[in-house]
C-alpha cells in the first residue's frame, strides 16, 4: 500500500521540490521580494490586504469606500474578490502594520506556481505523455513562457486553470460515444474550471481558455466525424453539442457572484487607453490595441529572452521563452509525432497566439479584430503568448518521449544533428568579431543565452549517443531550471531597491505614522494623498480617500475629483520634503495639513437646479462657488414635491454609523430638504428614512441624496445589490450541482 502511495504522489512531491528550487530567492531567502513596483504594491497587493480584512470580519468585498470617495470592490474583476485563493491568506496572521506579510506572498505566489505545474503534468499524463515527459512539459510551463513571467496574482490564478480545462474537456469527446454521461460530468468539471478562471480576476484569460475549449472541440469533432459513415455524423455532433452547453452553463453559474457585479459595473466606468480614456462597454478602437506588442524580432526570443537588449517589443516585456534545451524538445516533438492530431493543433495553438502577439505587425490580428465579436476584449496582443506556451509546454513533453525512444537509433537523428549543428556552427561564428575585436559588444544575458545554445546542442548530441537513463532525466531537468532561474526577473533584490528608492512597499509602509494620527482623529472623513506614485492607503490600511490604484474608473468620480470639498477631505496627506506650512502631523516620510475647505460628511440644501444631463451638471459646478454648492444642490430630473424654503433657523446632520457597505445618519431639518451626502452615486444601495423606503437621486453629477421631512429623521443606507445577491445565488447554486455530480455520477 505504502509503496503504491508513495508512487502515486511522486510527481507531486517532485514538483513542489522543483518550484522551491525555482523560487528559491524569495522562498529561501529574504533578500528578494515581488514587491516593489508601485502598481504591484498599490493594486494588486493592497487589494489583497482589503479582500483579507473583509473575509476575516465575515464580510462580502462588494463596496470599497477607502478608494476613490467609495467604488464597486467587485466590479472590477481584476480585485479578484471572490477568488477562493484568498481564504488562504486569510488563514495566516498579519504583520504589525496589519498588511500580508511579504514572505507569506512570496509562498502564495509559489502555491500558484505549483498547482500550475500539477495542472499540466495531469494533462501531459492524459495525452500518454510518460511520467518524465510530464513532468518537463509541467516545469516548462509553470517556470517559463508567458506564467513564469506575468508576476500579477489574479492573472496568475486565471493562468492555472487552462491545462485541467483542456483536459476535461477531452475527457468529455473522449466519454461522448460509450458514456453519455460521464463524458456530461466531465464537461462541467470543465464548466468548474472556467468559473474558476473567472473568480480568478482577468476576464481576458478566461476569454483564451474559451477560445482553446472552442477551438479544440471543433477540432477533435471534424477529425472523429470526418472518417465516420455520413448518417453517423449527425448523432457524433448532436451528442457533442450538450457538452459545450453543459461546460458554458457551470462556467457561468459559478462565476456568476463575478460576473454579474461586473456586468452591472460596466456602463458606470471609464478605462484609460493610450492618450485617452473611452466608457468600458465600448469597443477598443483598433489604433489603441498595439500597446503591447511583439516586434518581428521577437521572434529571437524563443533563444535569447535578452536580445535587442531586452527591447523585444513595446510595452510589457513577455516572452515565451521556456529554455533553449525545451526548444530543441518542442521541434523535435513536432517532427517525430506529427501523425498525432494533438501535436498538429498543439502546434498551430502555439504558432497563430505566437503571430497574433506581434499585433499591427502580423495581419492575423487586424483580421481577427475585424471579425470575431468581443476580441477587442483581450486588449494587449502579447497576452496570447499565454497560449504560446501552454502549446509548447505540450510540444516539449511530445518531444522528451521521443527523444529519449529513439536515443540511440542514430540513423533516425541523422537529420536532425545536421540541422542543430548548422545552427551552432552559425552562432560560434558569429561570435568571431566580438571575441577578436569586441565589436559588436557582447552584453552578459546574450552570451548567457549563447552558452546555453552550446550546452544544449552538447547535450543533446551526448543523449542521441544512446545515453537515455534516469540520471539523464535529472540532468535535463536540472538543466531547464538552471536555464530559466537567471532569466527569471520577477524578484527583485532589496538592497538594489533601497540604493534606487523604488522600493514601493517600504513606501506604502512608511505610511504607518501618518495611518496611525488619521485613525486617531474623529470621522468620518476622507483623505486626498497628493504624490507622484501615492500609496494606496485606503485598502491596505482602510482610510478613507479620493484616491487609489484601478483599471477602470466610475466616471464622475472623475470629473469631480478637482472639487475636494464636495468629497469630505478634511486631511492632505504629502511627503515630507512638502514646504507648505502649519503642518497638523509630520514624520521623516509624511506631512499632514487640514483642509479648511471641506465640506462635512452630509448636509442639507433647499434650493435645486435641474439639468436634464450630467455634462451639463459638471459643467455648471465647475463654475459653481463652494459656498454655492452647500446651499444649492444640481439634480436631473424635478422632485415629485418641492423642497422647503430654508428658514434660516440651524440644522443639523450627524453621522452616527459609518461601516464598509452600511451607513447611518441623525438628521435635524427644518423644512422638508434634500439630503446630500459625499458618497459615490452608484446602484444597489438602498436608503430608508425613519425606517420607510425612500429613492436615492443622483445629486451634483455624482453623490447622493435623500429628501427627508421636516423636523428629526433618522437616514440608514445598505448596500445590497441584486447582483451580488442573485450571482451568489448561482455560484452556490453550481457548486452545489457540481457536488452532487461528484457524489452521484459515476463512469
């Protein structure tokens, strides 16, 4: 029993070594860190850090109103705020400033990369690939191409997906013929892993998975159906047809807790692109998808991941590279198994998302914008090198098996020694003028790769040789991870860091006084941190602020963002090295001043102007004096009772509860008035006025407001969206389903 246990979880164990040996700067030292840019600290790590407050206080993460005067935390799938990775976080205590420690982020990045690897040696061993040969085809995988390099977690834990969805689904076509139902099972486990994808966070991988489950459905039902007899075509595709509808409805309904917020989300927002900024339902004009591009030299990288100095495209620096040894492996995969269909649509997989990465400078990117609906949605090309890799990981295993067959059949390499070692008889000379004469100057990455081109081409001559052992095995192994470790650029190196002042998470830490004196002052009230990179204060240390880190943006909040007053700033937050005087708190990193001009929390106004569209609301407050504004309130449409006229006798408005999606107020009026309140104007909050239902009106371009009646009221909002509420509905609902397929559905 032990022995047979033992060997079943052999792969797994050998994998984990393999991703600690991989990740050994940052899991075996605490020298390195991922992170220290200001977009990876000020989003995805700080809203982690919020996901984590709000499940340890056994709360949804629907409503954020520490960013951007309050937004839709859920609306935006890149927060990935229903991702189960986050219940794993949330297990491990957090540090004294209260944010994730950084060496457990380190680990969960690693987690990521180890179940990446599970996921594809499972497809590997699927597709007859032998042990070995899966387990390289998992290491090129989760160490190199497009995973090793993304470094975002919620693409990461998209990213991971894709190999278990591939290999449902060819369970399913596989089942379809003898055992209609398991090959059903089977099509929603493949459902599960999408709405898996989903809650992940970036909808655009989610779309490539789709396009891969599409593509090789379609692909593996022309192959079985084109040698079947004509009448038996029919009854092959209507029976393949469920299996797609099966997939697509698991995929829907456990991602319907994201999908439907982001849905809802949608026609509120704004998304910077390029010079501009256009609404987030709108096409992507085509002008503005080359962002991230994959020039024609790109094509180098495959071999040298710093050629051109590394300046292999434009934007984002991925490539697919996953080792010059794998290299070899994918080509001789190719050759050696071509007969195999799977090798064929692994090969076109990984050569058309390789050409529609180059973007304007390959037609099949136009072509296809032009004609496939929603691809717009992709946006960067280079994000299709995801797919590159996932088929040259599969390519490599296919040429492992083969090389290691057929080690010692000379005869059957003859040809392929010829072509590699032309290819190295090319490289070394053109290494003679940089060797004699230094010209042109040889960079360390490129004589890296150029090192590695030689060792691998000695390698593989010492295998064909009929050296095909277990020790052979390891070697290759070692060697791919010896290749890819120093081109693996995602760690980066604290004392480096420190000397350049780019470490953005001692920044956001540095935080810590200035956090500690605002949460000591009586609120609510908001904060406007005003720097070059302004750290994300509101969700890693939960303050309220105008500011934040996002990729869409509620587009009044916008437009009204130069009207601090309207927001309740009553704090500006600078560094240190700030000349204004009379600062109210001052550290070696922060300054603190008071905002005399603030508007309170909520006040109340009697006095309306109705502008029928919100630009000219916008229009008229930007011309509109503070004063004004307290006293006059712009709203689209007239009420259906007037507003008392202010008797000039004081009001009064107090909050009393102020909580992540709930807030209470006291309200003291004489005369019936319009309450407003310095909170985004967004769908799902609901508002009662002494316990009666009441409609909340979009007031000044952008907040809320509440008429209340003459004398003492009392004002409690929720926010409690249909969408969160129906989506959950559905995620429990299809999990539940999945469960008892699980239990009750058997092959």
């Amino acid at each position: 029993m032990t022995s047979i246990g033992l060997s079943k979880w052999r792969p797994a164990v050998l994998l984990l070594l393999i991703t600690v040996i991989f990740n050994w700067r940052t899991l075996l030292t605490r020298q390195f860190t991922l992170l220290s840019e200001a977009e990876g600290v000020n989003q995805g790590y700080s809203w982690l850090v919020f996901c984590i407050h709000r499940i340890r206080h056994f709360q949804l993460p629907g409503w954020d109103p520490f960013t951007f005067a309050g937004r839709s935390f859920v609306g935006e799938m890149q927060t990935s705020a229903f991702s189960p990775f986050n219940l794993l976080l949330a297990a491990i205590p957090l540090n004294r400033h209260g944010l994730v420690y950084p060496y457990a982020y380190n680990v969960y990045i690693a987690v990521l990369h180890f179940l990446a690897a599970c996921f594809m040696y499972l497809l590997a061993r699927e597709l007859k690939q032998s042990r070995f040969a899966s387990l390289l085809a998992a290491v090129c995988f989760s160490c190199g191409g497009f995973f090793a390099r993304v470094g975002w977690p919620d693409m990461m834990q998209s990213c991971i997906w894709l190999p278990l969805t591939f290999l449902f689904v060819l369970r399913a076509f596989r089942l379809v013929r003898f055992h209609r139902a398991a090959a059903w099972r089977n099509s929603a486990y493949c459902g599960l892993t999408i709405g898996l994808g989903v809650l992940g966070g970036r909808l655009h991988i989610v779309m490539m998975q789709a396009i891969v489950v599409i593509t090789a459905a379609a692909y593996y039902a022309w192959r079985e159906t084109a040698t079947e007899p004509v009448q038996l075509r029919s009854s092959l595709l209507h029976r393949a047809l469920p299996i797609a509808g099966i997939a697509a409805l698991f995929a829907f309904g456990v991602g319907a807790i994201q999908l439907l917020p982001s849905i809802e989300y949608s026609p509120y927002v704004i998304r910077a692109i390029g010079p501009t900024a256009i609404a987030a339902k709108s096409v992507i004009p085509y002008t503005y998808l080359g962002g991230n591009i994959l020039s024609p030299h790109g094509l180098l990288t495959i071999l040298f991941p710093f050629g051109f100095n590394g300046a292999n495209g434009i934007g984002e620096r991925l490539s697919p590279y996953m080792g010059v040894f794998p290299m070899i492996l994918v080509c001789i995969g190719i050759a050696f198994n071509w007969r195999n269909h799977w090798v064929r649509y692994f090969f076109f997989l990984a050569l058309l998302s390789f050409l529609y990465a180059m973007g304007p400078f390959f037609g099949l990117h136009g072509f296809l914008y032009a004609l496939v609906p929603w691809l717009w949605m992709l946006r960067e090309p280079t994000r299709l090198l995801y797919l590159t890799g996932f088929g040259m990981a599969i390519l490599a295993g296919f040429g492992a098996d083969a090389l290691l067959a057929k080690a010692s059949n000379f005869v059957v390499w003859r040809g392929a020694i010829r072509v590699f070692t032309a290819v190295v008889a090319v490289f070394a000379v053109a290494l003679v003028p940089s060797l004699l004469f230094n010209k042109p100057e040889l960079n360390n990455w490129v004589a890296l790769s150029l090192v590695l081109v030689f060792l691998s081409y000695g390698l593989f001559r010492y295998i064909v040789a009929g050296h095909s052992s277990r020790a052979i095995e390891f070697v290759i192994i070692a060697f791919i991870l010896v290749d890819l470790s120093p081109f693996d650029w995602t760690a980066r190196n604290k004392t480096e860091l420190e000397k350049s002042n780019s470490n953005y998470l001692e920044r956001l830490v540095s935080c810590d006084g200035a956090v500690r004196f605002l949460k000591s002052q009586p609120g609510p009230f908001r904060v406007q941190v005003e720097d070059a990179q302004p750290p994300n204060i509101g969700d890693a240390f939960g303050i309220y602020t105008t500011g934040g880190t996002a990729a869409t943006f509620v587009y009044t909040t916008g437009r009204l963002k130069s009207r601090l007053d309207l927001f309740n700033v009553e704090y500006l937050m600078k560094p240190a090295k700030a000349t204004d005087p009379n600062p109210v708190y001052a550290d070696s990193d922060w300054k603190i001043y008071r905002n005399p001009a603030a508007f309170p929390h909520a006040w109340l106004v009697h006095q309306i102007d109705v502008q029928p569209t919100r630009e000219d609301t916008l229009y008229r407050i930007d011309a509109f004096k503070a004063g004004d504004l307290r006293s006059t309130a712009f709203i689209k449409k007239p009420l259906s009772e007037p507003l008392g006229p202010p008797s000039g006798q004081p009001e009064a408005v107090t909050v009393t509860g102020y909580g992540i999606d709930h807030m209470s107020l006291s309200v003291e009026s004489h005369g019936r008035a319009l309450l407003v309140l310095s909170e985004n104007s967004y769908p799902g909050w609901q508002a009662t006025v002494n316990g009666r239902p009441t409609a909340i009106h979009e007031v000044d371009g952008g907040l809320r407001g509440i008429v209340v009646p003459d004398g003492a009221s009392t004002v409690a909002l929720q926010y409690a969206p249909w969408s969160i509420r129906i989506g959950a509905i559905l995620s429990l609902a299809a999990l539940l389903s999945l469960a008892a397929i699980f239990i009750f559905v058997r092959d």
